[in-house]
C-alpha cells in the first residue's frame, strides 16, 4: 500500500472512532466532507486499479454517512489520473555506451558464465523442497458496512417509541467473504449494552437481518445508541438511533367549522366541512393513528394514518360531509387513537340558526349577485347558475347592532373545500350600526373564478351568522 493510501485508511480510522464518540455532528460533518473531497482529488495522483478501487470505497462508506445525517448526496466521482502520474509504456531512447562501459558489460558477462556454471551444478542435484516467496496480505474481507434500523413492520426509522423491547437492524456488507470475521455491538453513552460474540460470517449474500434486544427482553431504556459493525476487527459501519422518553399521546382536541380557529362547541345547519385539531408528543414512525367522526353515537368517518412525522407538534384532520351536503342536526363526537388506544374525544352540537337576539350584532340573509348599486340593492341577482366566465360575485347583506371593535368574517368554498376567507374589524364611523353591506369574490388575475357549487358564509366573534349557496357553470369543452 502507498503512503497516500495508508495516509487515507489512517484517517478514516481517525473518523470512525469520532463517528462512534458521539461528538459534534455539524463538526463531524464538515471534517468528512472534506475527506471525501481529497479522496476525490487523489483519483489524478493513484494509477493502479487496487488503489483506484479502495478510493471508491472510502467514498462510497463516507457518502453513506453524509446522506443519513443530512440528506444529499456529495460528489463522489474520482478525479481521472493526470498522465504524468501514469507509467510509460515506451523504450528508453538507445544511445552509444562510451568505451569504458562495455569493459564493464565484458566483467559482468562473465561472472554471469561463471554462476550460471555453478547453478548448472546445483540443478543436477535431487531438489528438497522449492522455496515459495511469502504470501501478500488479503485485503480486508469488509471495506463498508450499510446498517438500518427498521420497526417491526419493517418501517426504516431513527427514532422509536417508549416501550419498545427490540429493534431489528438490517446488515449490508459490502464485499463480504465467506467466513469473515465479524460482530456488531450497541452503545449507549460509550458504554457497550448488547453486542453478539465474534463468528464467521456464514451468508451467502451480503444482506441479514438481525433482532437487537437491551436489556434482557426489558423495554429498552430511553436515550440515543450507536449501533456498529466490526469486521476483522475494525469498525466498518455505524448507525445511531433513539428511543423516546414519553408515552405516546394526542390531547387538547378541539373542533371548527372554520380552518384555524378552535374555539367552539356548538355549530349552525349548514355546516358542510368539520376541522380537528390536537396536539401530540411521543410518536415515532410506524404508529397506526386514527381519527374517528361520531353521529349520535354512530361512526361515520374515519380517517387513518401510519404515522412517519416529527415525534411532537400540532395536527389537523378534515371530515367532509357527504355529496357536499351539510352534516346533519345532531350530536358529534370525534375520538383520536393511536395503535388503537383512544387518546381522547371532543363532543360538539350541529343544529339550526340560532335566534338573534335584538341588539347583538347580527347579519341577515345574503343574496349573491353579479353586481351592487351605490345604495347596496343587488344588480343581475339570480338563483339560476352564473354563466361559466364569471369573474366576480358579490354576497349583499343587511346588518344591525354593529359598533366599533366587532370582529367578523367571510369565508368562501367551492365544492366543499375553502377557497377564501377574510377577516375584518368594523367601523362603525364609516359603516354605521345598521344598514346594507356587501363583500366579493374575484377571480385570480381577472380570471374566471370556475364552476362548482359554492358557498359564502359570515361570521360575528366566530359565530356564525348566515350562508348562501350558488353555482357557476363549467367552462364547456
């Protein structure tokens, strides 16, 4: 091996053992990304295609680990060998040998008679035994390893959750002998805490699976581990990976008509799209969850998900009605389980408009028009569908108790999704406690807003306050 290569195999030596200490990632990192650049650089100074061969390795090892930890891929193809680093294959130039040197050919030839003469002599002797030059070293049988952790059902994850007694881990040895030398171990803070004894390796592919357990069929402690591959010895891959502190678990659910705004328990007839929102800690990839919608005690929707997120944060569910139609009047309830245990249910009313009551805010009904005159009426209002290049509507609407400082809003769907919404703070000053008001939906660019079945609803405080539907006719064909 070529100092060059020693100097590289010395330093990816140097990486591995920092690779298993733990320390600075970002540091780890950057110090990687710079061995894999000199590999690539030493592709113009190294010609043999054993020494070619063992770059590629280093790189392909050091490539695997810059991907796992921050998913891209670096450079990795080899500088090609600059000429004046390959051998000549051309006859040094003949020139006249001075006199004086044949002399010395004329003494050398005939040493060479008189050992030739002497070896004759010896080869008419009986031979004992022929004298072999030392055998060369074998390379490592191992030059990378490619490790995974995997869940139970076969889910490749990083992280798990509290409670879980064994973990599978998926073995890639990279040309790999027949009865190589080899063990794996798991470390936790430096410390080896489940490790299976040095065996020859007896597959006949490169790939196995193995079932890692710590802690004597105990759930496994939480906190990170490393899991390593040793092949005659030496480390040849490296993995980490963590089990969670805390149980699994969604809480604070809450539920709306209206996306991003979770504050209520009652809802008006109309109601055609219900939101859920709750909160979660504890999960890992793998975990079966569901969102089931009740009506009067009967399930009605379920949405599930095998989870593949962060392991806490925020969540949001959608349930639509059916056809488009508004739910129905009536008690609901939504339940949140995860790997079938029930996390927690939210309870909530649809029903009809609720009564106004004199001198609260209030809107009355909308009429969706194609236009408003100066004094608020109305212009083309029809019940009929718009003509499919209709670029703007408008939803007119009388109002009363309104003063300063009362928050509203409007929000638009179109065939069951929502589209728009805007929220406003009144001015009395301006608009006065009582009257005719209208607001509008526009197309994008001037466009033509598209056909589908739409609705417009207002709201007051979050409640809500009156709808209209209308259709618009799709752009014939």
């Amino acid at each position: 091996m070529s100092d060059l290569l020693e100097a590289f195999q010395h330093r990816h030596q140097e990486k591995l053992v920092q690779l298993e200490s733990g320390e600075d990632e970002e540091a780890l990192l950057d110090g990687v990304r710079i061995l894999i650049a000199d590999l690539r650089d030493a592709g113009a100074s190294v010609a043999g295609q054993a020494g070619r061969g063992q770059l590629r390795a280093l790189v392909r090892f050091w490539t695997g680990v810059v991907y796992e930890r921050a998913g891209a891929y670096p450079e990795t193809t080899l500088l090609p060998l600059d000429p004046a680093n390959a051998r000549s294959t051309e006859e040094p130039d003949r020139r006249a040998w001075p006199p004086l040197v044949w002399i010395l050919v004329g003494g050398a030839a005939a040493i060479v008679i008189a050992v030739g003469l002497v070896a004759i002599a010896r080869l008419s002797r009986p031979q004992v035994a022929a004298e072999l030059p030392p055998a060369s070293t074998p390379a490592p049988a191992v030059r990378y390893a490619t490790l995974e952790t995997l869940t139970d059902d076969g889910v490749a994850a990083d992280t798990f959750c509290l409670g879980v007694r064994e973990i599978v881990a998926e073995f890639n040895l990279g040309g790999v002998r027949p009865e190589t030398a080899w063990r794996w171990e798991v470390q936790r803070e430096g410390e080896v805490v489940a490790s299976q004894p040095e065996a020859p390796w007896g597959q006949d592919v490169p790939y196995a699976s193995f079932r890692i357990q710590v802690g004597g069929g105990q759930d496994i402690e939480p906190g990170r581990y490393t899991l390593l591959a040793y092949a005659e010895g030496r480390v040849v891959g490296a993995r980490s990976f963590q089990v969670l502190g805390m149980a699994p678990r969604a809480f604070d659910l809450q539920v709306s008509d209206v996306a991003g705004s979770f504050d209520r328990d009652r809802f008006g007839a109309g109601a055609r799209v219900l939101y859920l929102g709750y909160a979660y800690e504890g999960w890992c990839p793998g975990l079966d969850v569901s969102a089931a919608l009740y009506y009067e005690g009967t399930l009605k929707q379920e949405y599930l998900e095998v989870w593949h997120g962060s392991t806490q944060g925020l969540a949001q569910v959608v349930f639509q009605a059916p056809d488009g139609r508004p739910f129905p009047a009536g008690s609901y309830e939504i339940a949140v389980s995860v790997d079938s245990e029930e996390q927690g249910r939210v309870s909530f009313m649809v029903g009809e408009e609720e009564e106004v009551v004199a001198g609260l805010p209030a809107f009355g009904d909308i009429t969706v028009a194609l236009g408003v005159q100066p004094d608020g009426a109305p212009v083309t209002a029809q019940e009929t569908p718009f003509g499919w290049a209709t670029r703007v509507v408008h939803a007119v609407f009388d109002y009363e108790g309104m003063s300063d400082g009362v928050r509203w809003s409007v929000v638009w769907t179109r065939n069951g999704t929502e589209i728009a919404r805007e929220d406003y703070v009144w001015d009395a000053g301006d608009a006065g406690s009582e009257g005719a008001y209208w607001v509008a939906l526009a197309g994008e660019d001037g466009e033509p807003l598209g056909g589908g079945n739409y609705t417009v609803t207002l709201y007051i405080n979050g409640q809500r306050q009156s709808a209209a539907d209308f259709r618009i006719y799709y752009r014939p064909e």
